[in-house]
C-alpha cells in the first residue's frame, strides 16, 4: 500500500516535469504526447536525473488515466455508432489482427526465439493502442468516419485481445485449447456484452438524465466518473479489460443524449490522468535493454508500422470504404500500446517467455508512441499521394467499389445472409477448418507414423515421412480448390444482391462492373479464409509453404482482376457519353427542377455506376477557376467526375488538368458520404470556414 507522501511526491514530480516538456514542445509546435513520453524519461529510474518518481505510484495512477481515456471516447461513440460500423471495422481488425501475428511469429523465429515466444510476439505486436489513439485524434482534431471507422476497429481489437490471452494461457499451461473452451470463451464473452448492455440502456441514460436536470455540475461529475469506475470495475470483475468497460459505461451514458455535457465535465480530469499515462510509458523505457536488443527492437518497429499501414488500409478498402479514409486509418493504427504490455507480462507469469521480451515491447511501444502523431498529420497526404499514382482503371474501381458495397449494406438482410449465403459461408469455415486439421494433425503425427511404416515396409525413415508430406499435400488440393470456388459462387450470389441481373432480355449493362465485383469478393473472402488459416498453421509449417500458397492463389485472381478493373474503365468511359447526352438533354429543357433530376434514370441504365448527382458551380464557389488536380477531389472525398456539362459543350470523363468554370454541371458518383463531402468543397464555403474542411470530417 502506497502512502499519502509517496503519492502525492509522484504526483508533484510527474506534473511538474510534464508541465515543462509539454510547455516546450507547444512552444516547437510537436505533440504533446512526445512531451509526455520524455517527462517519462526524465522521472524514470533508468535515466540519471535526480527527479525519480515512485514507478508503482505512476503506474496505479495511469490506470485511471487509460478508464477515463475510454470513457471520453464512448462518450463520442455511441452504441448505434459501434453497430453502425461493426461489419466494417470487424473484419478490418480480423484482417489485421490475423497478418500481424502471422508477421510476429516469423519475426521471433527469425531471431531464434522459440515457438511459444514467437506466438507471445505475434499477439503483442497485433493490438493497436486506443489510449495512445484518442490522445492523438483529440490534439489533431481527428472526427467524423475516420475516427469513428478507427475507433470500432480498436474496440474490436480488444475483444480478439481477450480471446488471444485465453488462448495463449492455454498453449503455455500445456492444457492445449479445444474448440468447445474456445467457444465457451468466445461465448461467455458475448454474454457479458449483451448483459451489459441490455442492463446498462435500461438504467444509465435515465439515471444520467436525471442527475443532469438537477442542474448541479458537480453532482453531474461525480455521478458521471462514478458510472465511469463502476462499469470499468465490473469488466475486470468479469476477466475483462477496464478500458473496454469503461468504453462501453461511456457509449451507455452517451445514449442518455447529454454525452455534450458530461464530456465538458470530464475533460479536465481526464487530462490529468491521461498525462499521467503518458508520462509512466515514458517511465518503462530503458535505454540499456534498447541499445542491447536494438535489432529485434528495430525490426518490429518497422514490421508494426509497415504492417499495420498496408493490412488495416487492405482491410479498409475491401470492406468498402475509400482509399483516403483506408490509408488514414492504416497509418493512424501504426503502433502497439497498453494490451501488448498486458500480453507481454501474461508470457512472463506464465514462464512462456523470457525476460527480454517485455521490454522489447515497451520499447517498440514507445517508439510507435512517438511516431504515432507524425503518421496521422502525414496520412491526408499520403493518402493524395497513393490516389494519383494509381493507375486510371484502379482509380475507377476505388470510386465505383464503395458504391457497390454501399448497396449490399442497404440491401436486405434476407438477400445478403440468406440461407444460400449462409450456406456457403458454413462450407468455406468447414473446409478451412479441414484444411487446418490436416496440417496441424500431419505435423504432429508424421514422426510417430513414420516409424510405423519403416518397421513394417522396410522404408527409411526420412522417405516414409516424405510420402505422409505428398499425401498431406494431395489431399489438402480438393479443399483449397474448394474455397476458392466457393469464395466465387458466394461473390457471385452478392454481386447479383448489388447489381442484379437483367431479366427483361435486353443487353446486361450491368455485366461488366458485376464480373469485377465477383472477382473482388472472391479475393476478399480467400483473404479473410486464407490469411488466418496460414496464421494458425505457420507454426507446424516448414518455411513459408502456407503464404507461397496464399499468394499463387492472389496472383491468379489478381490477374482476372486486372482484365475485369480495365473492361469497367472502357465501360465507365462509354458510361459517360450517357451522362453528357441526358446533362444536354437537361440544358435544353425549361421545366422546374429539370437540372436536380436530370440524371436519375441513369442508376437504371447504368447501375454499375452509383447514382450519379449533377453538381452546379456557382460564381462563387472555390472550384471556379481551378483544375481538378488542384481540387483534388476523388483524393479528398472519394467522389469523381464523371462528366462536365458547359453550355453547348460537354466533357465526358475530363481529365485532371480540365479547369473547372462557373456554371458547369458537373456530374458526381461515389458513395452518398463521398458525394455528400464533395458537394460541401463545391459549395460556396462560410467565410470562418477554409475549403479543405471536409477533408478532414469526410475523410
């Protein structure tokens, strides 16, 4: 137990040395959070300067920092926020989670670490930082779907992170993990969210809105914080994280429709406790141990942040959303945080790893910690520059793909999880699940059989193991054709969800975006099938045989992708001509309200390319006079272009170097958001407001 000297020394020392880092690093315009981290450095034990604060003291306060973090951003992100992005931000974080481990375990073999260490090394380095995440968003300003897209894949980062420790204490303890515990794990912790949920609704938001009519702040306070502990105390209760309790004990109160309120409340607080946060993983970093395991601290640095930026943004993108807001969301997910210390003591209470391991993942923490803000300013950037260097066809794909999958969302449930969907989607588990099997089961037992057929054929040893391989691998063929044929039966059943077929005889316009779409389902679902499958078996696998089949598999599709994206760009371009005649048509008519509407047959003609929406500059608008590559348009919202109406002339499919003039019509596609964000830096803007805004809630 601590005493009331001890905290309140660590406290004073903390405060005051954040105080002039983060002074200083105001003043050189850099985030605070570095100012944090090296107030860490300096109060640390490991650095000799005689300002040392008590490391259990900060670290007990820290947690207060990290619940009252978590709640501020359930406080922004209500419960119909999360279920609104869950699909999405679900497979992303699985598609992540499941290439990081992956990477984690090479990495720790390649340094000789033993199987069990990689495993604990894969599991540390897959779960992003929310804390860290929050902070940055908060100083940057970071709102709107980026951060709400980020924020449900962080959330759901955590519940795998709960799921990976159950599994890992079961490995490392030798019981082993069977598919029933993993069930009731999975189970009980699905029961846990509902219950709470369920319970919370009922009770949170009436209480929050009573104690707010009374109109008394620091009664509000106190009841708010007080919900806040208490959830948070429940989870742990449960086995769970506080920072997921206290997410949801803020989502709850958010609910009550006066989040405003207790939010402005709860700020100054919860910059205190997030400082000191900050400051104790400052404290964790010993300069020592980074200089004698540099290398393996430099390579998962790098593996983290390269890693993360290219599977979160895969992730994004596949799951509809644009190649701007991807990119943002893969950069700002470039670290490791709190639940990797987590992981990284559970490997040493366990006896599972050696010592070495947890301050490797301090120290890749922090220096993800630092680079972190960098990464999030850099992201609009980068994600403009990724736009204009990919190649027409695929610049055509990224705007109509989020279009097409907008459109599977708002379809019915009953077409998107019918029971044929359903169905498929049993088939591909069972066959990869086989699959798995196989290899684990030939792993295991290709020695003990081995010996087996040497003593009763006369075969050697090291042959008769060879030939277990070969039939391992001959049998494995009929399930990897089979995912691969039913990942395209399932594309082709959603893409017709999307963009049905014709039954009226007439030609099939909607053929060529269709077969694009099929294919690009189909490599989603061998990704989200293939990738954990590899990620499973790499352990029992030689080399790396399971990611060479995985990417002979991508590079097929890829290239029946290709033909696809650059028949669509033919189609987009005949598509165009189309739009010019019905914007003509248009300019030509004298009826009220003909200029709104004049393009919306063209979803009927052409429905693989959204619905189109003419957008008229006015004199005044900051598009007048400008080209679209200066706009930057499709980089900034992900809308594009389709056609120009101007006068008696129009431009189908204009170029980047087109420049825009007042009173052109231009035709706009991409997802509702997309068109919607566009509209908004075509507009006339307020005079307190810049032109690049959207940019930044749109993106």
């Amino acid at each position: 137990m601590h005493g009331a000297h001890e905290v309140l020394q660590a406290i004073a020392i903390v405060l005051c040395v954040a105080a002039v880092t983060t002074v200083l690093f105001q003043k050189l315009r850099q985030p605070v959070v570095l100012g944090y981290i090296l107030a860490g450095l300096v109060v640390g034990p490991y650095v000799p300067i005689p300002l040392v604060a008590n490391p259990e003291v900060v670290t007990t306060l820290s947690e207060l920092g990290v619940i009252l973090l978590m709640f501020s951003l359930g406080l922004e992100f209500s419960l119909r926020k999360l279920f609104a992005v869950g699909f999405t931000a679900g497979l992303t974080a699985v598609i992540q989670c499941t290439i990081m481990v992956w990477l984690g375990f090479v990495v720790g073999r390649a340094f000789g670490w033993t199987s069990l260490e990689s495993i604990f090394t894969g599991a540390i380095i897959a779960i992003s930082s929310t804390t860290i995440i929050a902070k940055a968003f908060d100083e940057q300003g970071i709102r709107g779907r980026l951060r709400e897209l980020v924020v449900g894949v962080l959330i759901v980062e955590d519940l795998i992170a709960v799921l990976l420790m159950a599994t890992l204490t079961a490995i490392s303890t030798g019981t082993g993990l069977s598919l029933g515990e993993l069930s009731l794990t999975t189970g009980r912790l699905i029961a846990f969210l509902v219950g709470l949920v369920a319970v919370g609704l009922f009770i949170i938001p009436r209480a929050v809105r009573y104690v707010v009519r009374l109109n008394r702040p620091e009664t509000t306070l106190v009841a708010s914080v007080g919900i806040c502990f208490a959830v948070a105390l429940l989870a742990q209760a449960f086995g769970y994280s506080v920072a997921l309790g206290a997410f949801l004990g803020g989502s709850l109160v958010a609910e009550s429709g006066e989040e405003k309120v207790v939010e402005h409340l709860v700020q100054p607080v919860k910059d205190i406790f997030a400082a000191i946060f900050f400051v104790s993983v400052g404290m964790l970093i010993d300069p020592a141990l980074v200089v004698k395991y540099w290398a393996a601290i430099l390579v998962l640095t790098l593996v983290v942040i390269t890693g993360k930026i290219l599977s979160v943004s895969l992730g994004a993108f596949l799951t509809g959303n644009g190649t701007r807001t991807s990119v943002q969301s893969g950069m700002s997910l470039a670290q490791i945080g709190e639940f990797s210390f987590i992981i990284a003591a559970l490997g040493l209470s366990l006896k599972a790893t050696r010592e070495f391991i947890y301050p490797v993942a301090v120290s890749v923490s922090a220096i993800t910690t630092l680079t972190t803000p960098l990464l999030i300013k850099l992201s609009g950037p980068t994600a403009t520059w990724v736009d204009r260097k990919l190649p027409k066809p695929l610049q055509t794909f990224a705007t109509l793909y989020g279009t097409w999958v907008e459109r599977l969302r708002e379809a019915p449930r009953r077409e998107t999880l019918g029971a044929g969907v359903r169905r498929l989607i049993r088939l591909l588990v069972l066959d990869a699940a086989l699959l798995v099997a196989l290899v684990i089961g030939t792993s295991l037992a290709a020695g003990r059989v081995a010996v087996l057929i040497e003593a009763r054929t006369g075969l050697g040893q090291e042959l008769s193991k060879n030939l277990i391989i070969i039939a391992a691998v001959l049998l494995s063929v009929p399930f990897l054709v089979g995912v691969v044929s039913l990942a395209r039966r399932l594309g082709t059943m959603l893409a017709e969800v999307a963009l049905p077929r014709r039954t009226d005889g007439k030609v099939d316009l909607a053929a060529a975006p269709r077969r694009l779409l099929v294919v690009t389902l189909q490599v989603v679902t061998v990704i989200i099938i293939g990738v954990p499958v590899v990620a499973i078996t790499q352990p029992f696998l030689r080399g790396a045989t399971g990611l060479l089949i995985i990417l002979a598999l991508l590079l097929t599709l890829g290239v029946a992708f290709w033909r696809s994206a650059t028949n669509l760009h033919g189609h987009v371009r005949a598509g165009a001509q189309v739009i010019v005649a019905a914007l003509a048509a248009q300019s030509h008519s004298k009826e009220p309200g003909a200029e709104e509407h004049a393009l919306d047959d063209v979803p009927k003609l052409l429905p693989g390319l959204g619905e189109p929406v003419p957008v008229r500059l006015e004199e005044t608008s900051p598009a007048v006079g400008r080209t679209l590559a200066q706009l930057n348009l499709r980089g900034l919202t992900g809308a594009t272009v389709l056609a120009i109406q101007r006068g008696e002339e129009s431009v189908s499919v204009p170029t980047a170097q087109e420049v825009l003039r007042s009173g052109d019509v231009l035709a706009l596609t991409g997802t509702h958001d997309a068109v919607e964000a566009a509209k908004g830096l075509l507009s006339p803007a307020p005079p307190a407001q810049g032109p690049v805004e959207p940019a930044t809630t749109h993106a």
